[in-house]
C-alpha cells in the first residue's frame, strides 16, 4: 500500500493532528448541549441549551429566524460527527476537508460581525467565553485552522500514490512505446 | 491504491453517525450524575433585586433610589440589561425585542426586567440621557422616558435636546419635578461627556446626586462584566447564565424562555 512507503513519523503525526482535531470539534458540540444552570441532562436540558445556542447565533444578524434555529440545532451535532468522523480516520481526506470548510465558515462569520462592530459573544464553545474580534480570529485563523489544513495536507500526502519514476528498481522500469 | 470513491464511504458515515448517537446516549446518564455533585452557581443578581424590592410597573418612589425595573421580581425568569440609550443597538433590542416582552411575558409575570445604565464614552449624550432617565425614573416615569428615549434617538443625539423628550413623555407636573431632580446635572454634562474614559467621567461628575445611580449600575456592570453594550444577564430561578451581548431577536428570546418556562 501506498501509506506504506512514507515515514512512520509522518504517519504518528497525522493521527495526533486528526486527534487534536476532533478534540476541538467534540468539545464545541459537548458545550453547546451540556446542561445550563443546574439542570441534569435530559431532552429539556438539551432544547434549552440549543435554544441559547440559537441566541448566540442569532446576535451575529446574518440570518432570519428560521435559519438561526436551523443552524443551531444542527451544528451541534454536525461538531459531533465531524469530532468521531476525524477521531475515526475513516475517509480522512473527506473529513479534514469539511474541518477545514467549517472553521473558514466559523472565521467569516466572526470576522463579519467584527467588521459589522458587533460587541456580541463568539459563541464558539471553545474556552473562556470570549467576544469577537481580532482574539477569537487569531485562535481560528492561526491556530485551528493551519491545524485542520497540515491534517488535510497530510492525509492527502499519505494516501498519494508515489509517482511512477520514484520507484528505484530499474528492472521494474515501464518500457518505452515503440 | 486509487482513493475510494465517496459512494464506498457510505457505510462507514452511517457507523460514525450511529456512534455519535450512541456517544450521546452513554455521555448523557454519566454527565447527569456529575452534575447532581456538582454545586450549583451562586446567584449574582440579588444585590440588584435587593435594589428594587417592589419593581412593580409604573410605581414610584421619590423619597428612594430609582425604580428602573418592569414587572414583579417574583416572576421564575429575571433579565438584566445594561444599555446606554444613545447606543444603536441598545435601540434595536428595545424596539424590537424588549417592548414586544414587556408587554406579553413581562405583563404576565414570565420575566423581570431590570434596566441598567451603562452609558459609553464614545456617545456624546449618552450620559445626560442617562441622567434624565434616572431623574424620571425618581418620579415613576422611568418606562415612558426610557421608550421616548429610543424613540427619537436620532433626534436627541444629534442636537442633545433630550429635555425636549422627556417633557413629552410626562405630565408638566412630572417633569417640573424631574427638572428639580435635574439642578446642577445638565452643566456639568459637557465635562461628563468629553472625558477620554468612563473612569474620568465618573469623578468629574460626582457632584450630581443623579451619577450615584449611574455609576452604582456601571459598578456592577463591570463585575459582569460589561464589554460592550447591549449586554444582558439572564437568571432562572436564582442560576445565573453567562452573559450575553448584541440584539437578538424576539422570537428566538421568546423560544428561550418557553424552554426554560417549560422545564
């Protein structure tokens, strides 16, 4: 297989990345849904939390109510996936992929609503409770996403079949066109 | 190897999804046990409640500290909200999330409003408006001016004839007795306003009896604290949330509060 021939320090590095990564995506669904104030988990404590979730998505004024309610009952979960998706390693590629469209998507939002001069709450689930601007931006943009592309990056460079004239056996070497 | 198609991965998206499920299903039992051990969170608001103990709509105390709250502190959901009335966004929750709760969820004993003073220093009247609501919230007239407030906003902001506004919002009598309330407060708005921090312009104004109150809500406030204005503080039955900024949208608030309503 191809995976075989590339270092074994590239291939542990890779899985502590992809780890890492879903790290970032489990923790954020986990604190959209846990419990607020002193409830137990439940069905109720989960509507709740999303429905919070719907107010922290909804202060960014970049999408009718509907739409608010939408993503804030979806991304939860969607982190979720995408945190075991990545923790699984199955269809890497795919799944550092749509890490990688997430945290652009996150980045455009925010950097949307600081250039709007909203004061509002990043909403992220990651960490303190933190405002958006340049602090939440920089902890995207130079943090977890070159994070999201070097395990995209190296899923690829993994999975990438070696080019014809890297093989070194001369023997082996296809034979020219008559 | 040639890579898999995305259709062969089919089967192993429906694992992962399946696990996440279960992930939930395992993670819920063991986190509510945790959290029946966990302390519960202490609840900050009561020296606020503390404050305005009758906060019922419309009464007034002269002889006291402004009333500046709508409904009845009995109520299961209180929400606090700092604001500073020359602040276009304070004015977007107000007009399109805050008066539609006042009058359903408020009136009907759901939430306990409480207004907070958190004027800002890059607004020019903000504090003077301050003053003035403060100075009507003495006599009972708090609601009417803060709504007279954010009505013309546009137009007390731009000339600073916010006395213009309030008179209108009140009887002459009511705002005879504002304007007492008012001796020595609106010559000393200039120092207020042209101060390079909220620090500075609190010890340059002192000397109104008004700022006391002014200054007691950005006190608390900046325990919250306040980055940016709106921000608004949410309590359920003595539990307090993180606080939230910006204007959110009536309906999304109003679901917030069904489900807290509802549990």
């Amino acid at each position: 297989m191809s995976q075989n021939t590339r270092p074994k320090w590239a291939r542990i590095l890779l899985i502590v990345g992809r780890i890492a990564l879903a790290a970032i995506f489990l923790i954020a669904g986990y604190a959209k849904l846990k419990p607020q104030f002193a409830m137990l988990w439940s069905v109720g404590s989960v509507r709740t939390s999303l429905s919070m979730f719907a107010m922290q998505v909804d202060s960014y004024q970049m999408l009718p109510p509907w739409a608010v309610n939408a993503v804030a009952h979806v991304l939860p979960f969607f982190e979720l996936f995408l945190g075991l998706w990545l923790l699984t390693g199955i269809a890497l590629r795919f799944s550092s992929i749509l890490s990688v469209l997430a945290f652009c998507a996150f980045m455009t939002a925010i950097a949307s609503a600081y250039h709007r001069g909203l004061g509002i709450n990043c909403g992220c689930g990651i960490g303190p409770v933190e405002q958006v601007g340049p602090g939440a931006l920089i902890r995207d943009g130079l943090k977890f996403l070159p994070l999201a592309l070097a395990v995209t990056f190296g899923s690829f460079w993994i999975r990438r079949k070696p080019a014809p004239n890297a093989v070194t056996v001369p023997e082996a070497a296809p034979s020219t066109q008559s | 190897m040639k890579s898999k198609p995305l259709a062969r991965c089919v089967p192993a998206m429906v694992t992962i999804a399946a696990m996440t499920i279960l992930a939930l299903a395992l993670a819920l039992p063991a986190a509510a046990q945790a959290q029946t051990s966990a302390p519960t969170k202490p609840a900050t608001s009561s020296a606020t409640k503390t404050t305005h103990p009758t906060a019922s709509v419309n009464t007034a105390t002269p002889a006291g500290a402004p009333v500046k709250t709508y409904g009845s502190s009995t109520a299961p959901i209180t929400m606090e909200v700092f604001t500073d009335y020359e602040c276009p966004s304070c004015r977007n929750l107000f007009e399109g999330t805050l008066r539609p709760m006042i009058a359903d969820y408020v009136a009907n004993g759901k939430v306990y409003l409480i207004h907070h003073d958190f004027p800002l220093p890059m607004h020019k009247h903000g504090y003077e408006a301050a003053r003035w609501a403060n100075a009507a919230a003495r006599v009972g007239q708090f609601q009417n001016v803060e709504a007279a407030l954010y009505d013309n906003q546009n137009y007390w902001g731009t000339d600073g004839n916010i006395a213009k506004y309030v008179s209108a919002a009140m009887s002459p009598a009511e705002f005879q007795r504002v304007q007492k309330l008012m001796v020595g407060c609106e010559d000393q708005t200039t120092a207020a306003v042209t101060s390079p921090s909220l620090k500075n312009a609190a010890q340059t104004t002192h000397s109104c009896a008004l700022d006391s109150y002014i200054e007691k809500d950005r006190a608390l406030g900046m325990t919250i604290p306040v980055n940016s204005t709106p921000t608004y503080v949410i309590s359920y039955k003595g539990q307090r949330l993180p606080a939230g900024s910006g204007v959110v949208s009536w309906p999304i608030l109003k679901q917030f509060f069904d489900s807290l309503l509802s549990q």
